[in-house]
C-alpha cells in the first residue's frame, strides 16, 4: 500500500477515537451546560493554538514536526485542522440537538467517516462520484452508522442518520466533513423524532 493510503488509513483511525466526545456526553457529562461550557471552553483554546500556529514560523514548525504526518496538505498551509472544526461541530450539536440527536450525530462522524475512508482506500473499486468516493466505502458507512445506532435509538431514527450521513459524506460539498456530516444527520434524525417521538 502506498504510504499515503498508509497514512490516511492511520489518519482515520485516529479519527475514530473521537467518539469519545459523545460517550462522555451521555455516560460522564450529562449535563448539556456543562458540555457545552467545556466544548466551547476547548474551541476557544484549538482556536488560539490554530491563530498562532498560521502567524508564527516557530510554532508551526513544531506543530507540522509533532503533527505533520497527520495532516492533509490544505491543513499544513494556512487553513483550520480537522479537530478545529470537529470541536465546532460537537458544540454546535450540544447546543442545539436534543442529547441523544447530538450523541448519535457525533458519534455516526467519528464511525461513518472512518469506516468509509477505510473501506474506500482498502477495498474501493466501484467509484460512485467524480472525486472517488466508492461504493464500498459508502455501504461500510451506512452499515457500520446504522448498526451503531440500532443500539441507541429508534430503527427509524436508526435508518434516517444512516442514510444522511451516508449520503453527505458522499457528497462533495465545500465543507468540512467534520462540520457538515454530524449537523446534516443530526437535521435529519431531529425532522424524523419529532414525527415517531
């Protein structure tokens, strides 16, 4: 395997302890003020770190040597870092999401986005879309979001953040995965819950 598919497989992988962020929403800080205190509180620090890691060289020569490797090549120039807009994102989702919409929303990025982009660069011949997103990535998506939450929720709920997640994930809209996958799922499953709720 070449050893950029070497990395971003690793990438994603990394990308999936991320789900940690919604676990300790619903097990650990249940409370929704106290999350979203605690996230925006970690949004402003990434924030800082993102402003001083674009204006000062040093910095950003430490932040490439320790991180350098895990990053894409728009984040190694003077754009935000994935983790940048996936705290948003998780702030945007307790703030605005019933908790467990922002639970599964978060959760079905950190499992739908890893399990696509792991299957895709693994196993991906079938491409669906003219940026190479395939269909095996795609099914390992909806498959792994929807049996996650099959554990947690509703079927119909289940069902409804699969498929959005899928299908956003698939697309390719000039926005962050980290920001678009967890706000479009979650917009989708909170339209079904009122209805079966």
């Amino acid at each position: 395997m070449p050893d950029r598919k070497i990395t971003e497989v690793l990438r994603k992988s990394i990308h999936l302890s991320s789900i940690i962020l919604p676990f300790t929403y619903r097990y650990i800080i249940k409370d929704k003020v106290t999350m979203f205190l605690i996230l925006l509180g970690l949004n402003i620090l990434i924030l800082l770190v993102e402003f001083f890691r674009m204006e000062h060289r040093t910095i950003k020569r430490l932040f490439y040597r320790f991180f350098g490797t895990m990053l894409r090549r728009h984040e190694i120039k003077n754009e935000f870092t994935g983790a940048c807009y996936l705290i948003t994102s998780a702030t945007i989702c307790v703030a605005f999401f019933p908790k467990d919409i922002a639970f599964l929303s978060l959760a079905m990025l950190s499992i739908g986005d890893t399990f696509a982009a792991i299957f895709g660069i693994l196993f991906g011949k079938r491409k669906i879309t003219a940026h190479k997103k395939s269909l095996e990535g795609s099914l390992a998506c909806f498959i792994s979001t929807f049996t996650f939450a099959l554990f947690f929720t509703k079927p119909q709920i289940a069902l409804a953040g699969a498929i959005a997640t899928t299908v956003i994930e698939t697309l390719n809209i000039p926005l962050d995965d980290n920001i678009r996958i967890p706000l479009f799922a979650g917009i989708v499953m909170s339209i079904v819950w009122v209805f079966i709720i």
